[in-house]
C-alpha cells in the first residue's frame, strides 16, 4: 500500500532501483507469509483434524470434504470481493482492505484456534515415540499384534547387537569433525542432514507412491489460472465469460467433494482414489482432443530453431511474423490502467479484454478447440478433488502422529516443486501456439501421477487384512 501511496517519489529515486528493492522486500515477505500459511495448513488439516475426530474414518472423510467445501467457496468469494473493491475505488483502498481483512481475520482464527485447542484437550498430548505409534487409525487388536511383533524384533536385535563391535570411537570422531566446521557451514549441514531425514521419512511411507501421484497432478496448465486465463484471452474469451467459467468450475469442484463421501462409503478410500482417478483422466482428453481440434493455434514450426534452407530469407521472416501474429491481438489502453503497463504485457491484455468485453477482430476462426478445452478442464475438477481428498486421508490414516508433521511438510513441498515445473514450461514455451504443446505433456504428467498411484493401490489391495482399503 505505501508502494501504491508514494509510487512517483520512489521511482524518483536511485533511478528507479528503489522500487527494485522495495518490490523485493514485499515478494519476501509475501513468501514468509507463505511459509506460515503451509505450516498452519499442515498442522491444523493434517494433523488437528485426526484427533479432533477421535481417529474416525467416516467422521474424518466427512470433515476433509467440509473443509475443502469451504476453501472452494472461499476462493470463489475473495477475488470478487477484492476485485470488485479495486474496480470500484483504487489499488490502494483494495490493498488498505486486504490489510484491514487479514488483521481482522488473524485475531478470529486465533480466537477460534485457542478454544478448539482448549474444548480438545488430546490435542495437548506429546505424541509417543515412532516405535510406539506405527499405524495411527488401528484397532485395539491390531495394536496388541503390532506390540508382539516388535517385542520379537526387539529380542531379535538385542542377540545380533551382542555381537556387533563397539563404534562409539568412530561417533566421537565425527562430531569432532563437525564442530571443527565453520558455524555457516555448520548450519547448512544441520539444514540439509533435516531435509534428508524429511526425505527418508517421507519415502518409508506406504503411502509413498500415492503421495507422489498427488504431487505430480500439480505439473499442469490445465487449471484456472494466470497461464490458463491469459491463453483464453488471446483466444477472444471475454472476462465475463471466463469469470461464469470459473464459477461452475467451482461449483464441479464442490461435486467432486460430495462424490468422494458417497464413494468412500460405497467402494472404500483405496478404490475411490482409482474411480477418481480414471474420471480425471477420462476427462482431460477432451483438453487433448482441443489440441487438434479446430480453432486451435498450435503451430510446431515456431520451436524449430531455423527454417528450412530452400526459403529465403526475407520470405521465412515474413512467414514467422505472419504466424506470431494469427492469434495475437492488438492492445488498446483503458480506464483502468495495470501497476505497470509498459512491463507487463499480459496484464495489459488481460485488462484491456475484461473492459472492453471483446475486441473487434480478435476471434478465433473456430471455438470449438476453446470449447473442448474448458469443458475438460471443468468436468475434471470432479475428479480432481476427489482424488486429492482420497490422498490426503491415506495421509492422514497411515502415517504416524510423531512423523505426521515432517511427511506432510516434504509432501507440501514436492507440490510446490512440481507447481514450479510448470511455470518452467511456460517460460520455455510462452506463445499462444505453444499452448497445445503444454497440454500434452501437462497430460502426461498426471497420468504418471495417476500411475504411481494405480501401483500404491496395487500394493495396498494385497497386504494382509486389507486395512487400508477401508
């Protein structure tokens, strides 16, 4: 808001690097507010809301679809109201009310936050050890066959221990090594010996393969945002339409939320992830079809580093500029002008398409390539949720209390990984025509995930008892 407020003095000074720096400064702690929001997720989606329902599968499916019901409705509801905020008044009123809202907001969720952790009170228990909460949701009898078992390993390991040979000298040796280390490097040790021991723990999950699927689905273009959005628009989709797109693509999100209670019931958790699974994928082909279909502007020849050396010169430029500009559509400047017009072409595009409804000239020779792409991508949200709701429970069933934390934060990272991959994409292939391109192999990243998870639920379908498939 003060960048807004005092735009003109900043960029006045230091030639313009302090805007550099003060754009900076609001990117970090954007990310630190990040950070937080990711921990505060894991700790209350992940881990509070096992205890809170007593360790009840059916009581914590139907919490997971509550809570994802709210988040979907919430996301609905947000960039209306802040848009409409700073249509209406101004950037700086909008970021004043964004300001006003997350303060207000942080002193109700702490409010609520406090009580539920006093109305709970088995959320103030220390977890026990990794050796004493193998299998969070079992049985009382499983548990007694769980304490036998390692009562039989432990007298097993106390006989091989007796005849291992004392290392303590070899341990002492390399704790001196390392506090011999400078303190930098001390703490990247210290940093990178957490991530490996994250990373272990995470792999020695069972839910490993179906926790990598979920992380793999997030490679993809192929989703509501700025990528999707402003490929729409240089395909003449007015904003208001693709604001009535993203509506109903909320309100099949909601759907899937609701189909994956009523499958779980009937099918069990292991078996609606595949019904789930084979849906989503069912339905982004109709994305790959958009490819090939009419209307669509993919054109291979633009990735080809040079042209073919019977055409001359002069003719192969005339033919790339030609191709550069069959779906690119001229920009007129509105009332409502971006932060920075003069850097920041697809935010002008994208204003100057939402005002102005629809250019004149700027559509497409067919709609139906646009057509079949969001009719995939909406009818996929079904799936979509309810997979990742299906994955997020197998999370929360099978992994112990004390490791609950730790797989679910590299979890959430490996999302963000492969959401980065994505962007990646995009840099390496950003023109309208090479949208199909990036359909293709957004497709093909989710049926690997999809994959992966095919395998878990092979593997957990032949384990004793089948307890995983409740």
């Amino acid at each position: 808001m003060l960048v807004f407020s005092y735009k003109q003095w900043i960029e006045s000074i230091w030639d313009g690097w302090l805007t550099v720096v003060c754009y900076t400064v609001v990117i970090i702690l954007a990310d630190v507010a990040n950070l937080a929001s990711t921990a505060l997720t894991i700790a209350i989606q992940r881990d509070w809301i096992v205890v809170i329902t007593g360790y009840n599968r059916g009581h914590l499916a139907g919490m997971n679809a509550t809570m994802r019901r709210i988040d979907q409705v919430t996301n609905i509801l947000a960039p209306l109201a802040v848009g409409q905020v700073m249509t209406l008044a101004s950037n700086v009123v909008g970021c004043g009310f964004i300001l006003g809202w997350n303060l207000v907001s942080l002193i109700v969720e702490f409010i609520f936050l406090s009580r539920v952790y006093r109305i709970v009170p088995a959320l103030s228990v220390k977890p026990p050890a990794p050796e004493d909460d193998q299998g969070t949701l079992q049985t009382p009898a499983e548990r007694t066959d769980r304490l036998v078992e390692r009562r039989g390993s432990q007298e097993q390991s106390g006989a091989v221990a007796s005849g291992l040979p004392d290392n303590d000298g070899d341990v002492s040796l390399n704790l001196k090594e390392i506090t011999n280390l400078p303190l930098c490097f001390r703490r990247f040790r210290w940093l990178l010996s957490t991530c490996m021991d994250g990373w272990r723990a995470y792999y020695r999950q069972d839910v490993f393969l179906a926790g990598m699927g979920l992380a793999f689905l997030y490679t993809t273009v192929l989703g509501f945002d700025c990528i999707t959005t402003g490929y729409a628009y240089t395909q003449g989709i007015s904003g208001s339409l693709l604001s009535l797109l993203m509506g109903v693509s909320a309100i099949t999100g909601l759907m899937g939320t609701v189909m994956f209670t009523k499958l779980r019931k009937a099918y069990g958790l292991v078996n609606t992830g595949i019904i789930s699974s084979c849906l989503h994928l069912g339905c982004l082909l109709l994305c790959v079809c958009s490819v090939f279909a009419p209307g669509s502007p993919m054109d291979l020849s633009l990735l080809m580093p040079f042209l073919d050396a019977n055409v001359s010169s002069d003719a192969a430029k005339g033919l790339v500029a030609g191709r550069r500009q069959k779906h690119t559509y001229p920009t007129r400047g509105g009332i409502n002008q971006p932060l920075l017009p003069d850097r920041s072409s697809i935010h002008w595009t994208n204003n100057t398409v939402l005002f102005e409804n629809m250019p004149s000239g700027t559509a497409p020779e067919s709609f139906i390539s646009i057509t079949l792409l969001f009719l995939g991508v909406i009818t996929a949200r079904i799936g979509l949720w309810s997979f990742d709701l299906t994955v997020t429970q197998l999370l929360q069933e099978n992994i112990c209390e004390s490791e609950r934390g730790v797989v679910n934060g590299v979890q959430s990272s490996m999302n963000y990984l492969m959401d980065l991959l994505h962007f990646i994409m995009v840099i390496s292939a950003p023109q309208p025509q090479h949208f199909g391109i990036l359909v293709i192999i957004s497709v093909l990243f989710i049926t690997t995930g999809h994959t992966m998870y095919f395998l878990y639920a092979r593997k957990a379908k032949r384990k004793p008892g089948g307890r995983l498939a409740t």
